[in-house]
C-alpha cells in the first residue's frame, strides 16, 4: 500500500469514526436553562433529528452551550448583554493612544465626552489611527462587538479630552 492510499483510508476511518461519535454524547448534557429532569449522565445516543432540534436550541461561544431563547410569543431575543460598568478615559497628551482594560466582555459602546472640542478615533483589534479607525465627535456614539474590553483601541487626539465606554 503507498503512503496515499493510507492516508486515504485513515481519512476515510476517521470519518466513520466521527458519524459515530457525533450520534453519542460522551459528556452530560448540562445546560441549566433546559431544566433536564433526571440530570442526564454520560453516553446519551442521539438521533438525527435530536441532534437538529439540539443545533435550533443551543449556540456555542468559547466552548460553552448557550441557549438561544424567545420571549414569551415566539420573538427570538437579539437583545444587548447586561451593562457591566461605564469607564471614562482621558488624555494626559495630545494624540494618545490608549486601550481597554483586560476584562471579558462581548460588546463595547463608545461615545465622545459632550465637552470635548476635538475628535476621538476608536476601534477593535489594532492601534487606532485617524486613517483606520471610526472618529467620534462630542456626542457622537459607535458600537462594536468584541471578546475582551482590551480590544477596544482609541486615540485621543486632544490633550485632557475624553471617551466614555459602557461595555457588556
């Protein structure tokens, strides 16, 4: 046998290999929100329309089962998370660039401080610049998603000016 007809054939085994996986559950299925009564244990053979209704009910984030849920007539919630707190920051020189604290959030909300006379640039990701990032001027308010508040960037380009962030 050459070395691609066992790589071939090993391809092929451990796709077989994962059909069956995928049709049990080796771990519980633990998902507060479902209220599951018994708790069930380990081992838990799925069909293939369970697993449907399982991939309808629940998302994943981080490797956690999340579960998608509707209001009382059916509308799927789409809402913001719960705020977890507001920072305001502030320049001490001109053209600064600053980035968030490390703290788990998923989205931030950033509005330019209603007394400032310039603007603030602010983004996700990568060191903010008045070329690659979204100005904001007094008042002025911009959302992003995120996975931590220390991917907010900004740079604020007048000395003592300042950016207000709730974030989620």
């Amino acid at each position: 046998m050459s070395i691609v007809e066992v790589v071939l054939a090993l391809t092929v085994l451990l796709d077989r290999l994962k059909g069956l996986i995928m049709q049990q559950i080796g771990t519980p299925l633990q998902c507060e929100q479902l209220k599951l009564q018994p708790e069930r244990q380990g081992g838990i053979k799925l069909s293939d329309d369970m697993q449907q209704s399982l991939a309808l009910l629940a998302g994943f984030s981080k490797n956690q089962r999340i579960i998608i849920e509707a209001s009382p007539n059916g509308v799927l919630r789409v809402t913001s998370g719960r705020l977890i707190d507001v920072v305001h920051y502030t320049a001490t020189a001109a053209n600064q660039t600053k980035a968030g604290a490390d703290v788990p959030c998923s989205e931030v909300e950033c509005m330019g401080h209603p007394s400032n006379g310039g603007k603030v640039w602010v983004r996700s990701l990568a060191t903010a610049t008045v070329d690659n990032a979204w100005p904001l001027g007094p008042g002025e308010v911009k959302n992003f998603s995120v996975d931590n508040l220390r991917d907010l960037q900004m740079l604020i380009v007048v000395d003592t000016e300042r950016l207000i962030v709730s974030y989620a």
